[in-house]
C-alpha cells in the first residue's frame, strides 16, 4: 500500500467510525430537557414553541446525552419556527438568543468535529440575535470575545457597525470600516453602501469634510437601496443633512424613496417637483432611472409622457420602454435597436436587444392579426420567419444566452402550435447550440419529429432511397440519444424513436473516491439531523457541500434514508448527481429513486392497475415521498392531491373517513384520481399527467386544438411551464425506475407512457 493509498484509507475509515459514532448516539438517545425521546421528537415535529418558552432552569440543565449542543439544536428549531417573524426582545426571540448564548458558552472551546463548527455557529447567531435586539454594548463585548477565541469574520464584525454607529463612537466606527474594506474585500464591495453610510455618519458626527460628498454620492448616484433610504431618512430629520441638497434634489430623492416602495404615484408627484434634478444634464443614471420607473408604473403615462425630457442612453432607455407599454410596437422596436448598439455595457446591450426583438415580434402578429384575413397566416409565419432572424443576429454579440430562452421558447411553441415544421428546423440548425444544451436538445429532438409528421419516412425494408432517408433519421435521434450532456427526458425519447438502449445512466463507480471530505462538516450537519432537525440538516449540507465532499454527502444521504427522509436523502443526493465527474453507485440510485411506500402501493386496490414504476415517478415528482408535503396552492401529501379533488375521489372510492396526511388514504385517492383520469383520456398516461396538474376541465380546454399532435409533443406546445416540466419530470423518473428495477427497457416504458401500448414492465 502507498502512503498516499494508507492516508486515504485512515481518512475514510475515520469518517465512518465517526458517522457510526453519531447514529449510534443517536440511537441511545433519552430525550432531553425534561422530555423522554418520544415527547422530544413530538414537540420539534409540531408548531407550538409556548412549551420550549416554558422550560424551567432545571429541565435546560438537562441536555440528555446530546450534551450542550442540545442548547444549539433547540434554538435552531425555535429560529426555524418563523424565528424571522418575532419581535425582538419578545419571549421567542429571548429564548432563542439565550439558547445561542448558552450553547456558545457550555460547548468546549478549542475543539473539533462537529462540536468546533457547532459553537462557531452557535457564536455567530448569538451576536446577529443581540444586534437584532438593539443591545449594543453587549454586541461589542461578545464580539471581541467572539474574536479573540474564534478569530475575526465579517459575519461577526459586520454587526459591531450598527453597534458603534448606534453608541456614537465615531473614532472606532470609522477605523472599523476602513479595517473591513481591506479584510474582506468581497463582503465590503458587496455592503458597499452601509459601508459608505456608516462612514459618512461617523465623519459628519465628528467635524470632518468628507461627509458631504459621501452622503451626496450615496443619495443621489448609487442606486436605490435600504441604505439610500436611512440616508434619505437622516436628510429628513437632520438639518445639516438637508442642507446639502436643493429643493429640487431634495423631491429627487423623496422619489427615489417612493419608487423603492413601490408608491409610483407618490414618485410621478415628486419628479414633477424634482425639475432639472431628475431630468437636467446632471442628473445621474442612478436618479433618471428612478424617475422613468416613476413614469412607466404610474397611471396616465399616456398623458404625460411628453413631460420626460432626460436626455442620455438611460433616458432613451426608458422612453422606449414608454413606447414599448403603450403598445407602438414598431417605435419600441427601432429605439431599442439603435440602443442596443450603443449601449454602454454589455448587459444593457443585452437587455435593449431581448426588448427590441419582443417589440418586433409583438408588433408583427399584431400587424398579422388587424390585416386582411385571407392574409393572416402567411403573415404571421413571416413574423415568426423575421423573429428567428433577430434572434440569430442577435446570438452573435449577446453575453447571456439564457436571457433569451423565453422569447426562444415563444417563437418555438408558435412554431408548434401552428405547425411551422420548417421554422422548427430551422431554429435548431441555425439557433438551437447557442441556447444550451436544454434548449438545444428540445429543438433538435421537435425537429427530428418533424421530419417524422411530414410524410413518414419508410422502414429499412423499402427502396433503398427511402431507406437511406429513414437511417438518416434514425440517426439523427441516435446522435440525440448519445448526447450526454442533453437532458435524460430528450435522450430517453429520442433513443425511443430510434430504437435504441443507451446508457441513460451514468456508469457505476469504479474506483473508490478521493477523501476529500470534512468530518467537521459531516458531524455538524449529522447532529442537526438527528436532534430531527433534517429540513435545517439538509440546508447546512447545501451550503457546504463542497467541505462535505463525495464521502460526506454519500454519509448524510444514509443517515437521512435511516430516519425516515428519503426526500432528504435523495435531495444529499441530487448534490452528489450535479457533479459532472461524479460516478455514482448503485446505492446512490438506490437513494436518488428510492421507493418507500411499496407495500401501500401494492395493497391498492384500483378498478384499473397502474405501472408501479409510474406511480413511483408520479409521487417522487409530486411530493418527493413527503407525507406532509403542502403546495403553496394547498394540494396535500404524497400525492399532492387538493383537498376539493380528494373530497370527490374519496366519495368515488368508498373511502370515509379519510385523513390527506395519511399515507394509505393519500395514495388511495390519489393513484385511484390519477386512474380515473387515463380513463377519461383514452389511456394515455401523458395526458392524465397534464389533467392532474392543471384539472381535467383546463386540459381539455388547453388540448382541444392539438389533437393532431403526439402527446410527446402535446407536452411542448402546452402554454404552462409548470405543466410541461411536471409531465417530464415524471417521464425521466418512470423510466429510469424501470431501468433500476424493473428491468424495463426505456422504450418499452416510453411507448406506454407516450403511445398508452399495453405492457408496462415493472414487475407487478
């Protein structure tokens, strides 16, 4: 063995004896304060913190055998009960801070693992909870405990600037900020206008000269900001500050403060009053850009545009924005033509290309649409012709590709829906690799389609020039298929056109991985987990995954699976899988597709049976295995079912009383919905899809003029993003459970899943 191989093996082994060490604690766990384990994890999986804020001191002086670190998971917990809602020195927010402080205190200094990062952690939260609760001398005083024992951050410097700005000690404030500029460059550029603000407050407070301009510079050139607005706040309150402005800056900048509250109509006020300080030849671009957003949201723009006489490159911005939402589509277009060549940064150049190609292409249906109507679809296909030529001049000096995806998208879906075949084909050979590889591979698979709804190409059986076209074809789909970086949802459906099995999924790691994992990290996140603090646990995995390493990540994906979190666990895993060098093995799929609730499936009882690999997509797309899982629009559980739908389906199956949050009550009603839909469509499980995202009524309505097209692409010409990444997040997910375990061949699963052919593989 070398002693790279020996280093790498004592690593690895000391990661997992320590991961084991962890469950094992977890597992011996009693409980604590005052609480057994059962009434433990009851309280933290509810919403009610009054018994948290009823702990006495004898029942905090038990920490059970998670030690101190119990002080910091408890006020995670309350933090993460709408901890930013609470009122500061309220009994949530004291409680919690006091739990910072305890864990900070009690944790041993000068250790490592988890118990290191932990009190760093737990330090950090307890200085941002004294800020927020205005106490500044003791934010000053844990600060430079915090830095004498931990070592100076930003995180727990930055706060000691409202703290010396609040206690007026103007001499620190000022050295405190120049010492922050040169120690973390990046933070100060990125809080480059509180620096600014504090600087300028310390100088003015203590008799210097270089307030003035500061304060100016801040006010009426930077954009607007929180720090703009305490500034402006302090010009309202403090003579010496109003006396640096005129009249008419003095309404710019009650403006500026009205459009960053979105009062457009107190801001259309205030810029009329502002005169020569809002439009004049000084004005920055910082002020005429808040006085167009003045005029553009405020009512009767129509009236007074003729009022906005700023003059430059952000004027004419504007002005053509003005054109542009009194609908002169022809105006908008040409004005912003002209300022995307003289734009002065590519990002503005940018922008004034995306609108004028919107306006031309808006202005060109229009035009269509009020012509003669013998005219109008030779009309409109021109205006889709001009729209992809805009879109391909454009490709050649753009900096952000995906700034264009939407108008992309658009003209592709007009495309579609008109059935623009060669439009279509031709956005993919001219457009469809300056898109990205999603994009690309959505035109070049539609395109490939296209060829097959003209006449079809004939089999290998026919003459040998129709043979030839019908390779050229297959192979087109095959390149598609190869295609590792295209999306699995376009290479699964393009090996299915041409026949093929490719390796849909990566190949299994050969090798072990290197051992670049922290176990600091790993322990850290791995005792947020098993206080069953998992939401928070997967959040701190998040943002370090890069510390946590292949390792690390594959641990923690393990440890969420075992505490029942499969959506955890596939979520650690999803970290793994958005590497482009990761090779996975076969307990990484295991992980990333897993299938809990197979027994409940199976015991369904349905008038007609679904694919069970089906199933498993559905619900892994709809909730990701979570029981509790509610939808911002109040659809409930595993599959995600609205509570007027359930009601139905419920009285439809039998089945009262019936609770969501149950698992076998949620799958019943939902998998049997689900059946009843691919009933109702003809057995084509795409279309129940769509149905069950949006509602059979508004499916039937959305798909009654595409009756013609495959439900492949039926899926592409839907108006609803969110309808069309459902349908193919199921898809890649049914056929990749059919290639797990199933044994089912990806075009064996696509076919029923596209064509409803009978057959489905999966083992039931």
């Amino acid at each position: 063995m070398t002693l790279e191989a020996g280093s790498f093996r004592r690593s690895f082994l000391g990661l997992i004896f320590a991961f084991s060490a962890i469950v094992s604690a977890f597992a011996q766990t009693s409980g604590a304060f005052g609480l057994d384990a059962k009434a433990l994890a009851a309280l933290l999986a509810g919403q009610d913190v009054s018994p948290v804020l009823a702990l006495g001191d004898d029942e905090l002086a038990d920490t059970g055998s998670y030690g101190p670190s119990a002080y910091y998971y408890l006020a995670r917990w309350l933090d993460w009960r709408e901890g930013k809602l609470w009122q500061p020195l309220s009994p949530e927010e004291t409680r919690a801070r006091l739990l910072y402080g305890m864990a900070y205190d009690r944790v041993p200094g000068g250790g490592s693992g988890a118990d290191k990062l932990l009190r760093r952690s737990a330090g950090l939260a307890f200085i941002g909870r004294l800020a927020e609760a205005g106490l500044w001398a003791d934010v000053l005083a844990f600060s430079d405990r915090f830095d004498a024992e931990e070592g100076s951050t930003w995180e727990s410097d930055r706060p000691r600037l409202e703290a010396l700005d609040a206690l007026g000690r103007d001499a620190e404030l000022s050295t405190l900020v120049e010492r922050l500029r040169s120690a973390f460059p990046t933070e100060a550029s990125r809080e480059g206008d509180a620096l600014s603000y504090f600087s300028a407050m310390a100088d003015m407070r203590s008799g210097g000269k270089a307030w003035p301009r500061r304060l100016r510079v801040l006010l009426l050139e930077t954009p607007a900001s929180d720090w703009t607005a305490r500034a402006f706040a302090e010009a309202q309150s403090d003579s010496r500050v109003r006396g640096l402005f005129r009249e008419d800056e003095f309404h710019a900048l009650a403006m500026r403060d009205a459009v960053r509250r979105k009062d457009y109509g107190r801001a259309f006020q205030e810029v009329l009053l502002a005169a020569d300080a809002t439009m004049g030849p000084t004005a920055s671009r910082a002020i005429i850009s808040d006085a167009g957003k003045a005029f553009l949201f405020s009512d009767g723009l129509a009236d007074h545009e003729s009022l906005f006489v700023a003059q430059g490159w952000t004027a004419s911005f504007y002005k053509a924005r003005f054109a542009r939402a009194l609908e002169r589509w022809d105006e908008a277009a040409s004005l912003f033509k002209t300022l995307a060549s003289g734009a002065p940064t590519k990002a503005d150049a940018d922008a004034a290309a995306w609108y004028s190609l919107e306006c031309s292409y808006r202005g060109g249906l229009a035009a269509a649409a009020a012509g003669d109507p013998n005219l109008r679809d030779s009309a409109t296909a021109a205006a889709r012709s001009a729209q992809l030529d805009g879109l391909v001049a454009a490709a050649a000096s753009w900096t952000g590709p995906g700034s264009f995806l939407d108008l992309a998208g658009g003209l592709y879906r007009d495309a579609l829906a008109a059935r623009d075949w060669d439009l279509i084909e031709a956005m993919d050979s001219k457009l469809g690799s300056k898109l990205g590889y999603d994009m690309a591979a959505r035109l070049s698979y539609t395109s490939c389609r296209a060829e097959e709804l003209r006449p079809v190409p004939a089999p290998p059986d026919s003459g040998a020039e129709d043979r030839s076209e019908w390779q050229a074809l297959a192979g087109r789909f095959s390149n598609i298929a190869r295609d590792s970086s295209a999306p699995v949802y376009y290479r699964a459906l393009a090996a299915w056109r041409a026949g093929l099995e490719p390796p849909l999924l990566r190949a299994l790691e050969t090798s072990a991985p290197p051992a670049a994992a922290s176990v600091e990290a790993e322990s850290y996140v791995s005792g947020l987990a098993g206080f069953g603090l998992v939401d928070i646990a997967f959040s701190e995995a998040s943002a370090r995954s890069s510390a946590l390493g292949v390792v690390g990540l594959r641990a923690l994906a393990s440890l969420f699976s075992s505490l029942n979190r499969p959506d955890e666990a596939a979520r650690v895993e999803a970290l793994l899988f958005s590497r482009p060098d990761f090779a996975p093995r076969r307990s990484d799929y295991d992980l990333l597709y897993p299938r809990p609730y197979l027994s409940l499936l199976r015991d369904l009882d349905l008038e007609r049976a679904l694919p069970e690999a089906l199933e498993l997509g559905i619900l892994r797309s709809e909730s990701l295995f979570q029981a509790d899982a509610v939808s911002r629009s109040g659809a409930i559980g595993l599959s995600q079912v609205m509570p007027a739908t359930a009601a139905g389906q419920a009285r439809a199956i039998g089945l009262s009383p019936y609770d969501l949050e149950s698992p076998a009550d949620n799958l019943a009603i939902g998998m049997s919905y689900f059946a009843s839909l691919l009933d109702r469509f003809g057995g084509k499980p795409l279309r129940a899809m769509m149905a069950y995202n949006v509602g059979p009524n508004k499916f039937r309505s959305l798909a009654v003029a595409s009756s013609d097209l495959p439900d492949d692409l039926l899926v592409e010409e839907i108006g609803i993003a969110e309808t069309r990444q459902y349908c193919r997040n199921i898809l890649q997910s049914t056929v990749v459970y059919g290639l797990l375990y199933y044994g089912s061949a990806a075009g064996t699963t696509i076919d029923s899943l596209v064509e409803g052919v009978d057959g489905d593989g999966t083992g039931r």
